[in-house]
C-alpha cells in the first residue's frame, strides 16, 4: 500500500531502523506477490550472496578449503538456518558485515580505487539495512587501528572512508537521535547481565554446541603460521600472520563490547541483532577445523551435518496466520465481521487478513477485544480496539453486527470474562457454524459465525431437547451421481442436551434401505456445548454413489448419541413421537 | 623414557588417578545407599563367608567371589562398615587399580599418553563415575576387564607362565566378579582368533588358558544352570532387544559433552583404519610378526573385544535370556576410553587441551544421577534420638521392587538397640524377598485379618514410627487404628534425589488425658507437661509439651503459640510454630496430637515469677482463636493459663 516515499515516511516516524531495506523489501513485494515462499526469496538470494562473500573472505585470508568450512559451518548454524530465511532484515545484515569485512580487507591489502568504492557501497547498504551495522563499521575500524601499522596516507584514506559511509547516513540522523532519545526502551531486548553473554552464546553457537565450543578454543590457541602464506602484508599489519586471525575475531569482539556497552544506555541487544558475528566467526572456526586431522575434520563435519539436517531450531514461532486465512477464505464474503482476541500481534493479524483475503475487510469491520487503545505511530492505524466490555464498545459491537451475514471470531488465549458480554450478544442472532484450530507457539482457535435466518421454525424434535428449525440444500435436489451434495440444516437446543450427538443424513432408496449417509458430529459446537435456546447450523456434504441408478431418493436426517450410537426418537412439533429414527427431509432426483 | 621422564609420568599418572577417585568421591559423599549395597553391608551384619556362598547360590547368577571380599570388607569396617562413605572406599580402591591397568594397558598398546588420556575419557565419564563408586561388583568388572585384556596381550607378547598365571587369575576373578565377565573373556578368544596369526603350539596354550578360567566355574555351574533352566532367567528391567538397545548405552554411556565424545570416537576409529590401511599398504612383511595386521592390528583389540561382548550380549538378550542392562556392560567402557584416547592422541595439542576442558568442566560441576535413591539415612538420623527398642515401626513404602525388605534391613542394622522383625510392620509395598533373610508382618489388604494383626502388633508399645512413600488408600484403615491409639508427635520430610519419604513420630495417648480448654469450635488441650519442672533460669530451652484432641477436622493451617508473660501481661519470651506433628490441615476428627517444642528464657530476664499461656491462631492470617473453658464457656483472652513459672538467674 505504501510506495518508497511513503515508506520513508513511516520508517522515520519509529525513528530507529533506517529506510533502505523496507523500500527493497516493499518493492520486492511489490514485484512478486505476498506468499510467504515468494517474499522469501529475497532473503534466499541475500543468503546466497552472504555465503559467497563468506567464502571469499575465507580464501582471501586463508584457503579454499577454509572457504568451504566456513560456508559449512555458516550454512549449518541453526540461528543463521532460521534468521537468513525469514523476510526481515537480517539476512540482508549477515550479507553486508561479509561484504564490508571482504571488501575493506581487500582495499586495506591493495589502496584500489574500486575496492574503495565497493567498500563504501556496502557500508552505506549496511546503515541502511539496519543500526547494528554502525556497530560493525565501528569493530571495523578499531580492529583497522589494532591491526594496521601506522601508515599516514592509509590512515587518512581509511578514515575518509568511514566518513563517506558516515556521511550517507546524515539525512537520517535526525529520526534516529529522535527515536533514541523520544523513545523509551523496547521490552524484548536482553539486559547487560553476564547471562546475556550465555544466552547469545546458546544462540549463536552451532549444534551441537560442544564442537562449536572445540573450533572457537582451537581457533583462539591454534597459531596461523606460514601455512596460509601466499602474499605477505607484514609491511601492512602488525602481529605477524596472526593479523589473519586478529582481523575475524577482533570485528566481533568489538562489536560484542560496543553493542554490551550501548545496551547498558538503550537497550537494543537481541540474539538476531547479533547475527554480524556470525560470519567473522564461522571463517574462525573453520580456521580451527582446516586445521585439525582429517579424521577430526571428517567427524566434525558429520557430527555437524546430522542435526543440520534432521533438526530445525524454531527461534521463535508466529501466530498460525496461514491456517487462519485458509480456514477462512473459502466462506468469506466482503461483507464479514472479525471478532478477535486473545492474540499476541493483533495488528499484524490484521495486516495479512488485509493483504489476504480475496477483498480486503473493512476496518471498522473489525473488532479487537482486550487491546489497549492508544496507536503506536504504525503503518496503518486500526479501528475497533477494546480493552474491556465498557457499555459503549458493547452497543458499538452490536450496531456492527446489523445486517452482517457472518462472523468469523478468531482467538488465542480466551479471557471469558472479557469475551462473554460480546459473544451473548453474538449469540442472539447468529449460530456457530464451523470450528477450527491450529498450533503453533499456542493453539489459536477459529470459529466461523452465521445469522439465524428469520423463517425458521419448528420442524421436528430429535429426544427431548434439540428441535430441528430448517434445513437447505444449496445446490437443489437434482443431483448426480457422483456429486458432492452440499446440505445444512438449523437446530435449536431447547434444553442444553448434555450427551454428545452425532446428525446422521441418510439417502434411501424406494425400500427405504440406505444408499449413502453422512454420520459425524455438527459441524460447529459439540452438543455437549450446546446452551438452552441458542441455535446451532451444520454443514456437511453428502457424496452420491457414482453405481447409484438414476432415479428419486429420498433424503433423511436423524440424530444419534456418539458414545452408544443409539438414534434418537423423533416426534412431530406438538410431541406426537413419529414412530420413526429419521425425519424425511425431501426427495432427491439422482441422474446419471 | 629418560630419567627424568619416566618419574614424572609415575608423578602424573598418581595425580591423574588420585584426582578421579577425588571426584568421584567428591560426587558419592552424600549419596545413601542402594538396595545391592545394602544387601550386601546387612549380609555382612548377619552371615558368615559360607553362608555367603550359600545366599549366592540360592540366587544362581551371581557368583559369589566379590561378594565375599565386599562382606570381608565390611566385616573388617567393624561398626564403620555401616557407614556409606567408608564402605564405599572399597570401591575407591577397585576403581584406582582399575584406573592403574587401564593407563597400563594403553601405555602397552600405544606409549603412556594413550593410557593417560583413557584414564582421563574413563575418569571424567558420568557413567563410570556413577558405577564405579557404588559399593557393587561394577568397579571391580571394570579392573578385570583391563586386567585381562592387559594381561592376555602381555602373554601373547612374551608367553611366559607368570604372564599366563596373571591372565588365568584375573580371568577367574572376572568369572567371579559378574557373569558378564563370561562375555568378557568371550570377546578375549574371539579377539585373539581374529587378530593373533596362527601357531600352533600358542593358540594351543591360549585355548588351555581359557579353559583353565572355565574350569574354575565348574563349582558355580549347576547353581547357573539351574537359575536359567529352573528360574526365569532374565530380569525384568533388561534393555529392550531393538534400536533402543544400542540407542540407551550410547545414551548412558558416551562421555560428556556426547558430541566431543562422539567426535573422538570417530577420530580414534578413523585412526586406526588409517594404521590398518597404511600397513596393508606397505604389504604384509615377512617375518616373525605375532599379529596378523602388524602394530596397528594389535591396537584393533579395543574394538574387537568389545564388538563381540556387545554382539553375544544381544543376541542373548534377544534370543535366550533377558539380562542385558547398561550397568553389565560396563565391560565395554574402559576400551571405548581407549578408543577415545587414541581419538585424543591424534588431535594437536591445542584440540586436545580444548577437548580436556571442555570435559573436565562438566565433570567437575554436574553428576548424573543414573538411579535415584531413598533417603534411609535420613531416616535413621531422624529417628535416632527418640528411638528406643521395642518401638513399632510402620512401613508404607510402594518403591521399587525391594524396598521394603530393604528398609527393614537398614533400619536393622542402624538404629540403636536394633529393630527386630516382629516390631515392624509393611503395610503393602513390595514382595521381592531376599531368601536368606525374609521380613515379617507384611499385609497386602486391609481386611479384618490384616486389621486385627496390626491391633494385636501395636498393642503396649509406647512408640510407634509411620513411615510413607507413594502414599494409598490402603494405608487409611490402619491409620484409623494407629490414630485410635497414638498421636502424632513429629514429622519430618525426607528427601534424597528425587525421592521424597515421610516419617510420622507417634506417641501412645495417654489415659490421664482431660478437657482443659477449648480454641475455636473443634479443638481442645487435653493435657501439658512441662519435663523438667517449673523451675527454670534464665538462657534455659524449656522443653514443653501438650496434648490436643481435634474434636472436628480443622479447615486452616494452625499454629500453637506459647508465651511467657510477666507481671504486667506483657510477653517476655514466645514459642509460635505450627504443631511438632502434622499440619493442623492434615487433623482428623476425633484424633490427638502432641506438640513438643521448646521455650527459650530471655538471658537478661530478671527473677521472679511469669505465667505461661497458650493459644492457638490461623498461621495465614495471624488471628488468634478464642478460647473457651471445657464447659463452653467464653474466656476473655485468646491466651489460657497454665502455670507459672519461677525464673532465677544462671
């Protein structure tokens, strides 16, 4: 909905996180469509690019084979598995600290003009990809100062370098001083306590993590020697060829402390933010594993690849959006409410639907329950948002729902107390139709809604309690054989049934045997569920044999208890009993 | 080796040893005993070395050769072979020796770094730390498998009789250490089948050694057979013959962290495919060579050994007996160490330190608890200082399979004075029986039989001692009776692993007992004491004592508060606790109580005369009850008169 400048716009307003990957991550969207596999592949490509640079870098300080270790252990990583496939920035930053590591070794290595450009073209894409990126400039150019000997001229240019890089940012200093300064601390980051270190460390580390373990203490005592020795830079860099291994362990380490440092003023460490020491880091450990015996490389590589392949860590797992949109899309009409609650992320709940469904709802469609009022400077603001069932949201909801067809109430946890003033009055007009369910980090639950149709009236009572109050056959009574025939019928508790019963739809032939029947619970609430006076619609199809002769069948229903399958008697609207199981509905014209 | 050299690795070979047995130790210190220990330390309280063998044999499987040292042992301990620690030291000794042959036997195999590094893998590994330590016949199948492995590659180096003598010794110590040592030395053959070249006159020799092993077993044999033919054979709680079989021991067994040990375990093998292919390489020499893949074919024992025993094991376990369990298999450990450690060897110095500290820290800070315990020496030291022979003592224990007789034998022998069959009672739990020594008054039902039995037990005792785990319903009818007569005076909650005991301490209600006053609506004090008079000076503990009788099922937590007042009725010094037995909660009706607790006199109290008052209150809520006479009528004070007591200065 937003186009580049608009983005802009609503990126300066957060303040923080500079524009440049959304206005690529919208265009993107805007180019292949908002599927989950398409937008991802964004993240697929930048992860491609990642793992090349990763092996550059590697072979340019060390060889081949580290080269490929290292895309290995990168590739294998579970953090990087989950963080380098979904469609955020973080990929895009793993991409970037390769890019500025590469490139910056190799203008530092060689004063080219181009390696010059192309390291200030990837340290301007990494300020715009995301804030820790400044951290990685900054580990950047203190490991440049450890490393580096004194050379004025180099010095000089370098610097120059990290001004240019700097200066590219200056349009956005203003929102981020604002949003650092305006803003207060985000909930989710992790306080500057050492359990921070062991939380990233858990993160970050490969599986199993005691091999990852093994690679980082080899590494660190493991010298570079001569080994490695194609092109000498001792006229550049200090500490011999160790200089190799300074240069991917000092970035990260300086990245660590500035970011532990910063974090103690403005909260901002997360474990993904982190992902810019993951690639300096797995071309130190495949340092240590290049190094090692080839049996030892041949176990590491085994013992790494079995859980890479057979376990996925799941950092962190979203609401089940998908499975709501498919639950819903194939009954939905333009027209539909949305009762929502009990779900984490609200809004971007409301975001996919938007996006999603073949027309977008409208907003004032769309009721929240149980979330705070007040609007966060948001891409789009929503309407509708209740914290409790004060009597104005009450009378608002039920306005709302005048002249609505459906309802589609979507939750997660289920606050009764909250819930229940709004679904007694759901539950004047309208009937659960459908259930369903999906887990993911909770189990949500989705209930499809429909209105009591005025014109029903008492047709049959199945036992004591349950009325059947009319039924429907959409697709008429001329049927093939063959045919999935779609049929709904609306009953009503008289009484709350407390058994759980099944409704039975039966096809006879002219002997009054069976042909084709369709058993199972209705299709919305159990019966055990079911509350005096509310009213209740099954859906369910009913396929006609395709041997069936043509001819006119008979259509029944019956109801019947789950637990010892016995029917229920049937008797007319004034308490006659029928004599009869099943309620003769209409007569099916079966053709061929 | 060099002068100097070779002290110094005699002076890191003792460090190695000395700090693995520390740890271990370190580990087991405060570990209570298991059944098997306890068996065998009670076995030594009550049998003599013959009547050992006798007990063994009634069992068939084991033989009883370790069990006799470990009763030696314990019966040279005197009254410290009682202790857990102490006894324990026994296998602290085997384990040394074991540690000793396994470094021998890797430095014999490939230099004294592969026998330093196998006692480390060994050392450090949480299985043979949990093992080796029991006080059970593990530790000592670990020192003869390396015993003869050590002394079985030594013979067939130099086949001379001393060294056949060391291999026939330690193989029939392994005969009578665990029958699994039968898969040992089975293993042994076939290793030396597939790895020594054949000469006629040494694997002649060889085979008349392991028959010489065999035939030691001949005494042992028809009690074996019997056991397998008569008996049921296996054990209940073998490794399933599936997937799950290899899956628990690599579970149980591999080093931690499980990935480094992997990693060396690949490595070693790798290792030693590299020797073997770089020998076959070099096509077969000519020569006197004794094994038939050269050098590295001597190394490939640590693998073959252990192969066979795994394969006879399984295929056992499967197709005949079902008697596999991990703990058997130690046998397989100290050559996975050294497979591990030829893993070690391989890395450069900087994996290899990585690899020790990445083992050492989690040795050295966590224990895997392979079994859990139950805390029976927290029930002694509980009952200590209030037991005297002839008390009851009630056992309602449903753990494992030989607990109950189990706690009877440890209660026997540690409580002072003794506790004799007939003065406990079970009350459901397990019917395992050690044959040699069966308890006594076990009831599975409660009916009138089991009923009346338990009257008749209780009947004149003081003293009775209820003791729970896994409480059921069983228990509530002789509760009612226990409760008709006794009062609980004292509970404790009993901890050891994960295993969590009660012990009720009752006292038999006395028939002096009269209403004295009413708190609330359904409790009464029926009677006090105060043990050592009224006289008392100040700094004194005041042992006090009071009788309740719950008339109704108290609905809160109560507690019982005691206080001195002085003239003013102002309080000087107090006692508020929940009662010394059961929460007020757990209260049934029509049941007595007695609380036991003491008041300490302020040390800057000056002499005279102070009341001593009772009350009761609502431990939530702090409200005090109010209280009434026994007559009902209302008191003005929630805190009633008892007497005075007259303080005079230390």
């Amino acid at each position: 909905m937003l186009n580049a400048a608009e983005t802009a716009q609503w990126m300066g307003q957060s303040g923080i996180h500079p524009a440049g990957w959304r206005i690529l991550g919208v265009y993107w969207v805007k180019l292949v469509g908002v599927t989950e596999g398409a937008t991802r592949w964004l993240s697929a490509l930048c992860t491609i690019l990642t793992l090349a640079l990763v092996y550059r870098l590697s072979v340019d300080l060390f060889d081949q084979q580290t080269g490929l270790y290292a895309l290995f252990l990168l590739g294998t990583t579970p953090l990087i598995i989950f963080y380098m496939r979904e469609f955020r920035p973080y990929p895009m930053l793993a991409l970037v600290t390769a890019g500025l590591l590469l490139s910056f070794l190799r203008w530092v290595r060689r004063l080219r003009f181009n390696y010059a450009l192309l390291f200030v073209m990837f340290g301007i894409t990494a300020l715009q990809t995301h804030y820790f990126a400044a951290y990685v400039l900054a580990g950047l150019s203190l490991t440049f100062v450890t490393l580096a000997r004194w050379d004025r001229g180099r010095y000089l240019r370098a610097f120059g370098l990290f001004a240019a890089i700097a200066l590219s940012f200056t349009a956005w200093l203003l929102p981020v001083i604002n949003g650092l300064v305006a803003h207060g601390p985000l909930g989710y980051p992790l306080p500057t306590k050492w359990s921070t270190l062991v939380i990233v460390h858990d993160d970050l580390q490969l599986s199993p993590p005691s091999l990852g373990q093994l690679l980082l203490l080899v590494a660190l005592l493991m010298p570079v020697g001569a080994q490695f020795v194609r092109r000498p830079c001792k006229h550049i860099f200090r500490f011999g060829e160790e200089w190799r291994k300074g240069y991917i362990l000092l970035v990260p380490l300086f990245v660590l402390a500035i970011a532990f440092a910063l974090n103690t003023w403005k909260s901002s460490i997360t474990t993904r933010n982190l992902i810019v020491l993951l690639p300096p880091l797995a071309v130190l450990l495949a340092f240590a594993l290049r190094r090692l015996p080839w049996q030892a490389q041949v176990a590491i590589v085994t013992l790494i690849a079995v859980p890479a392949l057979t376990d996925f860590r799941a950092y962190r797992q979203g609401p089940a959006y998908r499975q709501m949109v498919n639950f819903i899309e194939s009954h939905y009409e333009p027209d539909d409410r949305f009762l929502i609650t009990g779900i984490n992320a609200a809004r971007p709940l409301a975001f996919y639907l938007f996006d999603r469904l073949p027309t977008r709802p409208t907003k004032s469609n769309l009721f929240f329950v149980g979330y705070p009022t007040f609007h966060l400077l948001k891409l789009e603001h929503l309407e509708n948002l209740i914290l409790t069932p004060e009597p104005e949201a009450l009378a608002d909801f039920a306005d709302s729902l005048v002249g609505a067809q459906r309802l589609w109430y979507l939750y997660g946890k289920e606050d009764r107390a909250l819930l229940d003033p709004f679904l007694a009055i759901l539950q004047k007009d309208f009937a659960l139709y459908r259930i369903g369910q999906a887990t993911t980090d909770i189990t949500y639950h989705f209930r499809e809604y429909r209105r009591v149709p005025a014109n029903l009236r008492d047709l049959a009572h199945f036992g004591e309690t349950i009325s059947l109050q009319g039924w429907n056959l959409p697709g008429g009574v001329s049927v093939r054989a063959c045919q999935e025939v779609p049929f709904e019928s609306w009953w009503r508790a008289l009484d709350a049934p407390g058994a759980d019963l099944g409704i039975g739809l039966v096809l006879a032939d002219a002997t009054g045997q069976g042909v084709a029947r369709v058993d199972a619970e209705p299709s919305g609430a159990r019966t055990l569920d079911w509350a005096a006076g509310t009213y209740h619609l099954d859906g369910r199809t009913l396929r006609v044999p395709c041997d069936l002769p043509p001819g006119d069948y008979p259509l029944l229903i019956g109801m019947f208890d789950m637990v010892s399958t016995e029917p229920l008697p049937i008797y007319t609207p004034d308490g006659t009993p029928s004599g009869s199981t099943l309620y003769y509905l209409t007569t099916l014209t079966v053709t061929p | 080796m060099t002068r100097v050299e070779r002290p110094a690795v005699i002076l890191l070979a003792a460090l190695l040893l000395l700090a693995s047995v520390a740890l271990h130790t370190a580990h087991f210190h405060d570990r209570n005993f298991r059944e098997d220990e306890i068996y065998t330390v009670h076995a030594a309280q009550i049998m003599n070395l013959s009547e050992v063998v006798q007990w063994l044999g009634m069992g068939g499987v084991h033989p009883p050769g370790w069990r006799l040292a470990a009763v030696g042992w314990v019966q040279a301990l005197g009254e410290a072979g009682k202790s857990e620690p102490i006894v324990r030291h026994f296998s602290t000794l085997v384990t040394l020796i074991a540690l000793a042959l396994l470094w021998r036997l890797g430095a014999d195999l490939s230099g004294w770094p592969l026998g330093a590094y196998a006692v480390f893998v060994l050392g450090t590994l949480p299985f043979a730390q949990f093992y080796m330590h029991e006080f059970r016949p593990y530790g000592a199948l670990v020192l003869v498998t390396a015993g003869c492995t050590l002394a079985l590659l030594r013979w067939v180096r130099r086949p001379t009789f001393a060294r056949a003598l060391l291999f026939v010794a330690f193989g029939v110590a392994a005969l009578q250490t665990h029958y699994y040592g039968g898969y040992l030395l089975a293993g042994l053959a076939v290793a030396f089948v597939l790895l020594v070249r054949w000469e006629r006159s040494l694997y002649l020799r060889a085979f008349g050694l392991f028959f010489a092993i065999a035939f030691s077993l001949t005494a042992w044999l028809l009690p074996l057979l019997h056991r397998f033919v008569a008996g049921a054979g296996g054990v209940t709680y073998a490794l399933p013959s599936d997937r799950r079989f290899f899956q628990q021991l690599y579970d149980e067994m591999m080093p931690v962290p499980m990935a480094i040990g992997d990693l060396l375990v690949i490595v070693g093998v790798l290792g030693m495919a590299q020797g073997l292919v770089g020998w076959l390489r070099q096509g077969r020499p000519a020569g006197s060579e004794r094994y038939r893949f050269g050098p590295p074919g001597r190394v490939l024992i640590v693998l073959a050994v252990p192969a066979v025993a795994l394969a006879l094991a399984f295929v056992t376990n499967r197709f005949g007996t079902g008697n596999a369990t991990p703990k058997n298999l130690i046998i397989l450990v100290p050559f996975m160490a050294l497979v591990a450690a030829l893993g070690v060897r391989q890395l450069p110095w900087q994996a290899r330190l990585a690899v020790i500290l990445l083992i050492t820290y989690p040795a050295l800070t966590t224990f895997r608890t392979y079994r859990t315990n139950a805390p029976y020496r927290e029930l002694v030291a509980f009952m200590t200082p209030d037991y005297r022979p002839g008390d009851k003592v009630i056992a309602h224990v449903q753990d494992y399979a030989a607990s109950t007789q189990v706690l009877f034998y440890y209660l026997h022998d540690r409580l002072p004075g003794s506790l004799t069959k007939a003065d406990m009672f079970h009350i459901g739990g397990s019917s395992h029986r050690f044959p040699y020594d069966p308890i006594a008054n076990q009831v599975y039902t409660a009916d009138e039989e089991a009923l009346a039995g338990f009257e008749r037990f209780l009947d004149g005792a003081e003293r009775a001692w209820l003791i729970t785990y896994n409480r059921s319903e069983l228990l509530d009818p002789f509760l009612e009776v226990l409760q008709r007569h006794y009062a609980d005076a004292q509970k404790g909650v009993l901890v050891a692993d994960r295993t969590v005991y009660e012990i009720v301490a009752y006292r038999r209600i006395p028939e002096t007992l009269a209403p004295l006053a009413r708190f609330g609506e359904a409790i009464r004090l029926e009677g006090w004491t105060l043990p050592e008079g009224v006289s008392v000076r100040t700094c004194q503990e005041v042992p006090f004592e009071s009788w309740w009788h719950a008339l109704a099922a108290p609905e809160a937590d109560l507690g019982i508060g005691l206080a001195l007042a002085d003239a003013s009725g102002m309080g000087v010094a107090r006692a508020d606790a929940e009662p010394s037995g059961l929460r007020s909660l757990e209260w049934r009706a029509d049941t007595y109580h007695l609380d036991r607790r003491t008041l300490r006199v302020p040390c800057d109290l000056p002499a005279g005369d102070y009341p001593l008052l009772v009350s009761m209150y609502n431990v939530k809520t702090g409200e005090a009850l109010p209280a009434f006479t026994p007559d009902g009528a209302s008191l003005p004070s929630p805190l009633v008169y008892l007497t005075t007591l007259i303080v005079s200065e230390r």
